[in-house]
C-alpha cells in the first residue's frame, strides 16, 4: 500500500528484487536441470529462492502477534452508485439509521472504505456512517478521462456530501482524505456556513507533502530525478508494476515496508496482512496519478479560513506525515483541538481502531445541539 513517495519508492525496489528472484530461481533450476550449473548449491539455492517467492510472506508474519479482532474487508449491504462530476463512478456506503448524525467518513491513497474496519463498528452503533471509496479505489470506477488531481477528487467528496440529503454532516479524513477536505473548504467556503458542521482531519497535513514527510530533503532531491519518473513508469507499465506487487506480497517484502513506513512495532499479524493486501488490490497506474496529485498540491492559508468545530489527529509514530503537522493545523484553525494516537503510524486507525473511533466520537458530539431537558 504505497500511499505517499517514501513507499513508493521502497515498493518499486522490492518489486524489482522480487521479480529478479523470481527469474533467477527459474533460471538456477533450470540450468541446473539441463547441466549448465552443476553442483547441489546451485539447486539448493534456485529452490530456495523460488520458495522465498511464493511463502516468504508466512515467514515475515510470524514475526508478529495474532490480535483478537484482525481487521476484514467488511462491507455494507446498503449501498449506491453515485456519478461523480468528473465522469467517475463512486461505490457510497451507509451503516447506522438514518435518524442518527451523519458522518461521512473519506480514506486515504492506496486504500478503500474498507479500513475503516474497527471505525465502522464502533461508530456506526451511534452514527449515521457515510462511506465511499476514491475514484478507482476499491468499488469506485476512475474517471473517465484518467486525470486526477485534488481539486476534483474535493469535487467528488462535495457530490457525495449533497447526495446525503439536508442534514448536516461532519466530515472525517485520513492522509489525502483530509489533504480532499482542506481543498473543498477552499473551493466552497459556503459549504462550512450550509451544511458541514465539524472536521476530523487524521495523518494529514496541509502544505507541500514532501515537507512534512520523515527523509523529506532526499525526498525532495529525488523527485525529479527519480521519484516522478517511476510515476510515469509506473503508468507506462502497470500490468508489468501489478505482477511485481504481488510477487513482493507472496514474499512479505511489501509487508516488510509497510511496517517501517506505515505501522508501529505494536502491529498484529492480520492488520499487516490486510495492508499489504492493497498493494495487490489496487492499479498501479490509479495510485500513480493519485500520488502525482499529492506532489502538486498545497493548502497552506486555508485551514486559517475554517470556522467549524474541528479536531486534528496524528499517529505518534507517523513517518508520512509527520505528527508536527497535525499540531501546526491545529494552531492554525481557530478553536481546533489536536489529539496524538500512541502507539499509531501513519494507518494508525488499522492498528487503534478504539482509540481514533473515540477522538472522532469526541469531535461529534461538539457538533450536536445540547439535549433538552424534560419539562417538569
């Protein structure tokens, strides 16, 4: 699940490497079969790689605990459709009675509405859950004309928030989801006055990515060089990228990376599994866009402008995002509150599920007028 340049970047390398294990294992037995590589290391080694290849994954696993409740792709049986104005196809979910307050809950890149397993069952026994995969994401279809950027992924999320009715809702964003949020909030300030009446931002930030991202300076370094050229590669060749993305879930090395860049080390076996699942899961060329769109993107005045109750929440080990800024959005939004999740990473709501649903829960409440009291 490479949802920012850091990751990417690991992702591409594991690829290779499992790609070049994969072949050289072939190639090991076979010449070994045929008689150009003789001796029993040679065997030895070509099996071991082809081993690696297909269950090295069962062996990164071990390393960590089972959890009592390992995350699933849950899904609701009340759904739609919804034709989103840049020509995508939008998979919109509903969990909780209608009568409840509505929440509509936006993922972050390389994810779907999925992940937000342990959210979902705890807030949908109070709240009317709104929940909708990104444009080429899980259940959604891409645009039609295959162009992503910020501004229409904030148009999509303002289709869904009218496609929910009158009520207000409270809008609720992890990584980019909130990045969707800043930049709605821009281009339609009304929107905060009509209809949204409180903001989650979770692992988010709200200037240039690259400046808040643990190894920033490289980062920024390789970028054109290195990291946007992989992008366009990456576009260029996604059914080659697909098949080297799964080669490196079959040999756990994209589990490896999603534990350094994505998790802490408090992370269960099954919340690892389900995260390195997207990297089989999602198109290589969406994420690429997706992640071309987040280099191009910064909303440095606008949490300035906002005027609603809002909470922000960081993973205390966040290496994407640094938790600093969730705390400089917070300073900057007036009457905001900032709330940091331990031990968290970046996908901190895979691995604390209670602990953000409880943060989110917090922030709803703020936004609901006070219960009458009964006349006596």
């Amino acid at each position: 699940m490479f949802l920012m340049p850091l990751p990417f970047l690991f992702g591409a390398l594991a690829g290779v490497l499992s790609l070049a294990a994969l072949l050289g294992g072939v190639y090991i037995v076979w010449a070994w079969a045929v008689g150009t590589l003789t001796g029993w290391g040679y065997l030895l080694l070509g099996v071991l790689l082809l081993l690696w290849t297909a269950f090295g994954r069962h062996l990164v696993l071990a390393f960590y605990p089972r959890g009592v409740d390992e995350p699933q792709d849950l899904r609701s049986a009340n759904y739609k459709q919804v034709q989103a104005p840049d020509g995508s196809t939008l998979h919109v979910e509903f969990e909780g009675t209608s009568d409840k307050p509505v929440v509509i809950l936006t993922h972050g890149w390389a994810l779907d509405s999925a992940a937000w397993y342990y959210v979902r069952k705890q807030l949908a026994r109070h709240y009317r859950l709104v929940l909708w995969d990104l444009p080429g994401l899980g259940r959604s279809r891409p645009p039609k004309d295959g162009v992503y950027s910020l501004e229409r992924l904030a148009e999509d999320l303002r289709k869904v928030i009218e496609d929910t009715g009158n009520k207000p809702v409270t809008l609720v964003g992890h990584s980019i989801g909130g990045m969707m949020i800043l930049t709605l909030c821009r281009l339609h300030p009304e929107l905060l006055q009509r209809k949204i009446n409180g903001i989650v931002l979770i692992d988010t930030t709200h200037v240039w990515p690259l400046y808040t991202a643990t190894a920033g300076n490289l980062l920024r370094l390789l970028r054109w060089p290195l990291i946007e050229p992989l992008l366009l590669l990456s576009i260029l060749l996604w059914p080659l990228v697909w098949w080297m993305n799964f080669l490196s879930y079959l040999n756990g090395t994209s589990h490896m990376i999603n534990r350094l860049t994505s998790f802490s080390d408090e992370v269960t076996r099954g919340q690892l599994d389900f995260a390195a699942r997207y990297n089989v899961k999602d198109n290589p060329k969406v994420i690429a866009k997706g992640l071309r769109a987040v280099l191009r993107w910064e909303e440095p005045r606008t949490p300035e402008r906002i005027r609603v109750p809002t909470k922000v929440i960081a993973g205390d080990v966040d290496r994407l995002t640094k938790p600093s800024a969730g705390v400089r959005i917070s300073e900057m939004i007036p009457g905001a509150d900032f709330t940091k999740i331990a031990p968290a990473g970046h996908i901190g709501l895979l691995e604390e599920g209670r602990q953000y649903s409880e943060a989110i829960a917090q922030l709803v409440q703020r936004t609901q007028p006070p219960a009458r009291e009964a006349s006596g």
